[in-house]
C-alpha cells in the first residue's frame, strides 16, 4: 500500500482505443508470450495497491481512495460489485461485441522502487492475469493493453521508468468488453488482477523463448529463440544447457539470422541444442520422473547473459488408430474438469491450495484434468508435471451464448487464434500437458480451423481436441478434433460406435457424470464399459469444485479473504452459508448449477469421489475360487510394490478378522491367485473378504499408510433365518398406525425423497408432483386381527392414482415384525422409492450397520462402499449438499441399531440388503429449504426403509440413471423387524 498522490489522467490514447468495444484490439504493446520462466528473482508486487472502482471506463478517477488486495477480484473486497452467476446465458443483454454502458472499472495504483542495480538492465513488468481488458501506465504514461483473462501480459518498461527512482503503476481493468463474449464459461463473473503481479529484469541479450522437446528415447532438442533489446544481435553469442548436472553442447554452430534471410531479421536469434540421453527415465502420470534443465545464453565474452529453468520428462504422445498412447501405451483416462476456485478469493488460487487440489485427486485415483475453460496458473502446471497428471490445455475461449455467430466472425479471427497460439506458446515444455484443446461450447467455424492451424504448425508433437467440431460426428476425419471428445453422451451411444466399425479416432468424453448435488450415478457402469470396449478411453467428470461462495447471512455480503476457520467439513459456520446463483441479488443467474462438483467448497470431498476411487483402483480382486483369490494389476506403467494391504474378513455375526497381506510382484495387466488368508468359519453367515490397500512408503502425494483403494469379494452368501412367532398382542391405534414406546412417528408408505438436482432439472420431480408422490393422502381399509397378528390395508391418494398398502404386524421374539406390501398403478411408472419412513423418539444419536459404508451410497452409485460392520453419529450420516436434498441413504444394509449414549434405542433387521436412511430431516424439510442455514434438526431421527430406491443418475446436465435402477409400477413387498434395545 502506498499513500502516493494518483497520477494524472491525461488524454489518453489507450482509452481513444476504446478497447473493450474494439474486438479488432487483442493488445497494444504488449511482449510476445513465450516459455521462458521469470519467476525466479523477480521483484512482486502482490500486496494492498490504491484502488477506486468506476461505473464505467472512461469516467474520470476522483475522490477517495479505498485499496483492494492483488492479487484478487474486487468483487470479493467489499464493493458493491458483487459476484454474478451465470451458466450460459450472458450476464447483460448487449449483443457481440458490445458491451453495456454501465461497465464496471477498477484502477490499481501502487508507487515502485526499481533496484538501482537494473540500471542498464531491460525492465518487464508481468500481470499475471485481469478480468477482462487490462491497460497499463507507468507514472501517467500509456503502456499497453491485453485482452485474454486468464493468460499473463507482459510489457516493456525499461524507457518508462528509472532504475534507483520511484514510479507509479496504474492497472485499469475493464470488466465487461467484446472479450466478455468468448469467455462465456459456466462459473461466476469477477473483475480484477486475479494472479500474481511482478517486475522482472534480463540483460538486453536475452532469452526470447525456449522451446524443449523430450522423446521417451532419450532425444532431447532445445530450440532456442534470442533477442537484443539494444538493437541487431552481436556476433559471437552462444547456447548451452545442462541437464541434471551434465553439460550439453550447441549442435553446430548457432545460426544468426541476417536481415538478407527472409525468415525473420536481424534482431532475431535462432539456437538448438541437440542430444540423446542414454537409459532415459520416462514421464508418465504413474511414474512422473522428471530432469532439471537450465539453458544458459552466453555473451561472446563467454559470461551469462540470461538463464531459463526447466523441469524435463521425456515423453512420447500419439494418436494410433483409435487408441491415445503416451509411451506407447494405451492410457485410460480419469480425469476431471478443474476451474481455479476458492470460497474465499474467487478465481485466485494459491500455490498451496492448487497443490491441496491436485494431492486430493490423486489420492481419490484421478489422473487426469482438463483445465476448463482456459489455461491455469503456472504453478499448476510445474505440480502435474512433478506429481503424475495428464492435461488436456484449454483455451480461454467460451461463447456459449453466442457461439454460432462468433465461431465464423471475422471480427473475432485475431482473438481465437491469439489465446490458442499463446496458450501453446506458454506451455509447451510442460510433459503434463498432452492435448491441446481450443476451447469450449463455442460452436464451430473458421476461427476454429485457423487455431487449430496454427497449432499444428507450430507444436506437432501433441494432438488437438474440440467437441464443438468433434460432435457434428465422431468418426470425421475432416475437422480440427484428433479426438471424439463429447459432452454427456449416452453410454449406449459409445459403445454402439466403438462396436460399429466406423471410429476413427479415440472416444474421450470432455465431460460426463455431472456432479451436481447428490449425483454420479451410474459411474461405475461407465467404466465398466469403457475398460470392457476398445475404443472408449474414458473421460472428465464435471467438475471438481462447489462453486460455493461462503457469504454472511446477515448481510448477504461475501466474506472474502478474512474467512478462514468459517467453514469445516464441507458446512459453514453458523451465520454464514454457501452462495449459489441469485444469493447476491443478480436478477439473471441459473441458481445452484454452480455447485457441481465433486468436494465440497472447502474441498471436503463428497461421498462420489469414494466410488471414483475404487473403480480407479491400481490393484482389484478379480474372482474368488478355489479357496483363493485372483488378484490383478490395473496400471498402466507401474508395478505393486509401492502398495501394502492388509486383509480384513467380515462376518454377518459381527465378528471381524483381519491379517497383514503380501502383495504379488505384478507387471501392469498381470494377474495371480493367491490363498485365502483365513480359515472360513463354518458358521457366521454372510461373509465378505475386503484388501485394504495403502501406500507402503511416503509419495509425493501422499504420506505413507494413505488408504489408496478397498477392493472387496463376497466369498459366502447369507444364511437362511426365521423369526420366530410368539404370543402377544400388537397395538395400533384408531388409524391403523404401529404404537411403539420408540417411536414418535408410526411407519408409513413413502413414495417421494426431496429432489435431488437430478430429479429437478432431469424433469423428474416435476412429474411426481403432478402425481401428487409429495402429498398423498392416506386413507385407512380395513384392519383386521388375527390371533396377535394385524392386518392393516389402506390406500395412498394422489392427484394421478392410489396406491394400495398392506401391512401386518406380528409379535416375534424380542420385538415385532413387519411385512409391508405396496401396489403402484400403472400410472406411477418411475417414482423416488417405495419403502417405509418413521421417526424414532429423542435420544438415539449414534447408528450402527451391516451393509455398504461408512459413506453414503445409492443402488447406482454403491461400488465404492465396501460391506462390513459400521458406525457413525446421526448427524455425521447427512451430506449436507449446498442446495439441501435427499442424502445420506446407505445402500445394502442388512440390519442397523439406533442407540442412546445409556445404551436405550432400537434395532431393526431387514428381510434382504436395503436402502436405508437415518437422519435428523424429514424430505418435507429438505425440499423447502434451499441454503442448510434455513433447516432445524428434528429431535428424533427420521429413518428410510426403502424395498426400492430410484438411481440418481447425473440428468441434471447429462445422462438419466438406467432403466435397471428405475422404480417401476406394480407390486413391491419387503420385511422388517424392530426391537427395543
């Protein structure tokens, strides 16, 4: 912060531009990207600079200065520009490339010391990235400009400001221009200098770009690029690299281009340095190994003029056939879709948080990301390479609402292929990255093809995707697409032309399995077919993130940078809650579509990424058989000794056994069978053998002991058992309704769950609303007793149907029985479930089951919920999805209690594996809400006891759970059994 007096404005002729309606202006001054990394030693300038917020860019800056933080957006600093969500619709009516009159501006200041030894020096100032136009001056002077919000600009200030002296810096970003319209992605809408600001010196010899290719053969070429700010290049100047210690020579002679080439001038250098490196360790994201290189520019005196790190891996990327191979094998893809977030600084992200993010999905069996809709930080791209992922580039091109317009307009042609071109220019050196993509839901035109063009040329060694030109039809051969990369395409869909003989390319998914609420159904059937079918390869969930915004209740404003401690767990802080769409008063939003992810804001992760980390298991059970198992190696590179496990046996009785484990040595794609580790027991009933794998050493992402994956096989089926049937009688009252001293709520037919994203804006809900499954009327038949046995029929109303239910209670020992039978009409063809509800008495706070856990699990999502013995409080039972809906069932219990710290509850036995949920919300309760501040726990518990329970599918952008996990019409019945503890 400096309390510096604000320079003068004078006539300016960056804002004569008028840039941010000038879709013509992609910059103005502003230094060619390139990959030569400045980080190191450069002087930051993040920190409190002097700010003023203006309704618009040409209105004059006067009064009082407050400061905003930067790096950051304003609109999480206390102004009164607040954060807007929108999905696809444009925040503002204006049609491209105009923008609206009121157009909110804000203008940096801060006073800079330049180190009096940069005198001589070339001096760049670097904005790491501002949303949307940026125009810089120094001490009152026009600089540059740059479009592009989430790539760096950098500019050349050596004659504008003095070494050992001070100047004053004025950033001036403009939040809404013709550039607004290609960055139309599905997140909120900020304003201001969102990445890392820095001043950086060279020698006027410098390092112009450097290019790295690395073959996984151990051939290595440096191109390198050389300019002199003084003017034409000196004779004499050389190249050298050294990587991991060993000095590499230049490969001949340099070659200084003369103005007599027509190739480029005189100011422009050309040098390669060439070798091979003998028993090269390879790059993969299993096995990411990677070489310290440092290329040197050397003065014809023979010192250094200039210096660029580099991390290396050697690496090969090819499209064969239908198959993407790195290293010549042929991957499977798990990847996700990652915006820069955070609840607190929006789209700014901290070195530490991207670390968190990128540990996280590892962990969960993630390896790879698509870094949509634009190019991220950096740092992000130093930690794939360095921790294992493989990335799909995205540039930051989105004109959603506009897209078939602007795919073709001329006036859009400089910008598409300036923001593909110095993506690419940025990042090439990065072995993470192995495809290109040009962007998203942009349609498709001949802006594309030019990108895609100039991509081709310049980078050959990596293919290119788009799913705007790769959807018009997968097997093409004739577009900019090297890969069919749809969005949410029915899994029948890929299968059917994977098996059709027409593919041509590789089929990976740019998005699928939207993670919108309580979502990811059907996941594991996905991957089922994908690893089943050659041809499919996989694909990128949307996304990683709730976009939740944490906000204070009171006064409906975004806490910002001051929050942290208010939010644990993925819940906020009593007075606070998650922001979505419309929290913050926009008038034109699209609601919760912006949590979608698969943590939580906090990066909590919701219970999805426990489904996605057993179907991604490195290590499986294949097959029990002859009192063994077989056990297979599911990598891709690497073998199993960096794994431990340990075997845990769990039987129906309650008992649990556990004995360390030996994993076989296995090559990727081995298998072998090895013994049981346990003498079955001739009693126990059910039994179910479960390898707990974890990490054997520390790895980079993960300490040792990390649990990794908990491949599971049922080695012994259930034993056949009858209550048995004692005298006494069973008390309902004058309705029918079961009287029970642990009961508040007697059980009653349930036919509706709170909605579900899924069930919303799949069209779902709707239909079971216009049913009536929310209100249906209960009205009894009859009830009739039959020595201690009751019989109660009676019929559920709706406003499209009744629905017929019988129940009979009977005493058996130690409680009472219930066997309930329920009769859809034909009418209901697809509901929510079919079970029982009731609400137990205060008191019961901890739950105990055998079945699918500890995490929440659903019929079409339950492959990473292992069976065995669990425990967990009440409370703990709940997901707390930021817009509040059905969760927290478990699929496949068998039997669960609900008990009292005094030991007091009940316990329930069920005729076969059920659907059940235990929690402190009736479904009434969680449909009305629509933020968790707004919900009271009710005293008692709510329980669900479901004969069958709908999947959830992803329909909320994306595929319907299949018509196997759908709820159909006709006769349901299902038993159960509860007693006092």
């Amino acid at each position: 912060m400096t309390d510096a007096s604000p320079a003068p404005r004078p006539a300016d002729p960056l804002i004569a531009l008028r840039p941010w309606a000038a879709p013509e202006v992609t910059s103005w001054g502003r230094l060619p990207m390139n990959a030569v990394d400045r980080r190191s030693g450069a002087l930051s300038l993040d920190g409190d600079w002097r700010f003023q917020l203006l309704p618009a860019p040409d209105a004059p800056v006067g009064g009082a200065w407050s400061s905003s933080y930067v790096p950051g957006a304003w609109t999480l600093q206390g102004t009164d520009d607040l954060p807007r969500y929108t999905n696809v619709r444009m925040p503002f009516p204006d049609f491209p490339p105009h923008s609206p009159a009121a157009n909110p501006t804000g203008v940096y200041e801060r006073a800079v010391d330049v180190p009096g030894e940069w005198a001589g020096r070339r001096i760049v100032l670097q904005v790491g990235a501002a949303e949307s136009v940026l125009l810089v001056h120094v001490d009152g002077r026009p600089v540059g400009i740059s479009k592009d919000s989430h790539l760096a600009a950098e500019f050349d200030l050596t004659d504008v400001v003095r070494p050992g002296g001070r100047s004053v810096v004025r950033l001036t970003v403009v939040k809404w221009s013709d550039a607004s319209h290609i960055e139309d992605q599905d997140q909120w809408w900020h304003g201001g200098v969102t990445r890392s600001v820095l001043l950086y010196a060279t020698d006027p010899l410098h390092l112009a770009d450097v290019t790295v290719r690395a073959r996984r053969d151990g051939e290595l070429r440096i191109d390198c690029l050389v300019r002199d700010a003084r003017g034409a290049l000196p004779g004499g100047w050389c190249v050298s690299a050294e990587l991991d210690g060993q000095l590499l020579t230049q490969d001949g002679e340099f070659d200084r281009v003369n103005a007599e080439d027509d190739r480029v001038s005189d100011f422009l250098g050309e040098a390669r340095v060439h070798g091979f490196v003998p028993e090269v360790r390879t790059w993969n994201a299993e096995t990411p190994e990677l070489y310290g290189l440092t290329v040197r520019l050397h003065r014809p005196d023979g010192t250094v003029a200039d210096a660029s790190r580099h991390r290396v891996g050697f690496r090969d990327v090819e499209i064969v056939g239908r198959d993407l191979l790195v290293n010549g094998e042929r991957v499977y893809i798990r990847g996700v879709n990652r915006h820069d977030f955070h609840p607190l600084t929006g789209r700014t992200v901290s070195y530490e948080d991207m670390r968190a993010d990128l540990v996280l999905l590892k962990r969960f069996g993630f390896n790879a990301i698509r870094t949509s809709h634009y190019p991220d930080d950096p740092a992000l791209y130093d930690l794939a390479d360095e921790l294992g992922f493989y990335v799909v580039d995205e540039a930051d091109i989105e004109s959603h609402d506009h897209a078939h317009e602007i795919a073709d307009d001329p006036r859009y042609l400089n910008a598409f292929v300036d923001r593909v071109s110095r993506m690419v220019l940025r990042d090439k050196n990065h072995p993470s990255v192995i495809v290109w993509s040009l962007g998203n839901e942009s349609d498709y035109g001949a802006n594309h093809d030019a990108a895609a063009g100039w991509v081709r040329r310049h980078d050959p060694t990596r293919p290119l995707q788009y799913e705007g030109a790769a959807k018009l039809d997968w097997a093409a051969t004739d577009d900019c697409s090297d890969i069919a990369c749809p969005m949410y395409a029915p899994l029948e869909d890929c299968v059917a032309h994977a098996l059709s003989g027409r593919q041509t390319r590789p089929l990976i998914q740019c998005e699928y399995s939207h993670a919108m609420g309580n979502s990811n159904g059907t996941l594991a059937d996905h991957w089922a077919a994908i690893e089943s079918t050659p041809g499919l390869q996989g694909g990128f969930i949307w996304e990683f993130w709730d976009h939740g915004i944490l906000q204070r209740v009171n006064d409906g404003r975004p806490v910002g940078r001051g929050g942290a401690g208010l939010y644990d767990n993925g819940v906020a802080a009593p007075g606070h809650r998650w922001a979505y769409g419309g929290d913050f008063g926009e008038t034109i939003h699209d609601g919760a579509f912006i949590a979608d992810g698969v943590v939580f804001p906090d990066r909590t992760p919701k219970p999805a990424l426990y489904e996605h980390r057993e179907i991604a298991a490195p290590v499986r059970i294949e097959c029990f058989r002859h009192e063994g198992v077989v056990l297979g190696n599911h990598q891709h590179f690497r073998g199993l000794d960096w794994l431990a496990g340990e075997w845990e046996l769990s039987l129906a009785d309650g008992r649990t056994l556990t004995a360390p484990a030996e994993l076989p040595a296995l090559r990727p794609g081995e298998t072998a069978a090895v013994p049981l580790p346990f003498e079955l027991p001739r009693d126990g009933g059910e039994a179910w053998l479960t390898l707990r794998v974890t990490t054997a050493e520390d790895q980079p992402w993960a300490p040792r002991g990390t649990e990794v994956c908990v491949p599971q096989v049922r080695l012994r089926g259930p034993a056949v058992t009858e209550d048995t049937v004692v005298d006494g009688s069973v008390e309902v009252d004058g309705e029918g309704l079961l009287v029970h001293p642990s009961l508040t709520a007697a059980p009653t037919l349930s036919l509706w769950r709170a909605p579900t994203d899924n069930d919303e804006l799949g069209g779902m809900a709707p239909r079971w609303r216009t049913w009536g499954l929310d209100s249906l009327v209960r009205k009894v038949v009859s009830v009739r007793t039959d020595g201690g046995r009751v019989t109660v029929d009676a019929e559920y109303a709706g406003a499209a149907g009744v629905v017929r239910h019988r129940q009979v209670f009977t005493r058996v020992e130690g409680g009472i029985r219930i066997d309930e039978e329920a009769e859809l009409p034909e009418e209901f063809d697809d509901v929510a479930r079919v079970g029982t509800v009731f609400e137990t008495a205060p008191g019961p706070d901890l739950l105990e089951w055998f079945g699918q856990g500890p995490w929440e699990s659903y019929p079409d999502r339950s492959a990473g919920a292992p069976v065995g013995h669990h425990s967990l409080p009440v409370e703990a039972t709940f997901t707390p999805y930021l817009r509040p809906q059905e969760s927290g069932g478990r699929h496949g219990v068998r039997r669960f209690t609900l008990s009292a710290p005094d030991a007091t509850g009940l316990a329930v036995v069920l005729d076969e594996p059920r659907q059940v949920s235990v929690t402190r919300y009736r479904a009434e309760d969680l449909t009305a809400a629509r933020h968790h501040d707004e919900l009271v726990p009710r005293p008692g518990c709510v329980v669900h006891i479901d004969a069958a329970h709908r999947g959830l599918g992803t329909a909320s952008c994306g595929p319907d759970t299949f018509p196997s996990y759908r709820v159909a019409p006709g006769v349901h019945r299902w038993s159960w059994t509860l007693r006092v503890l």
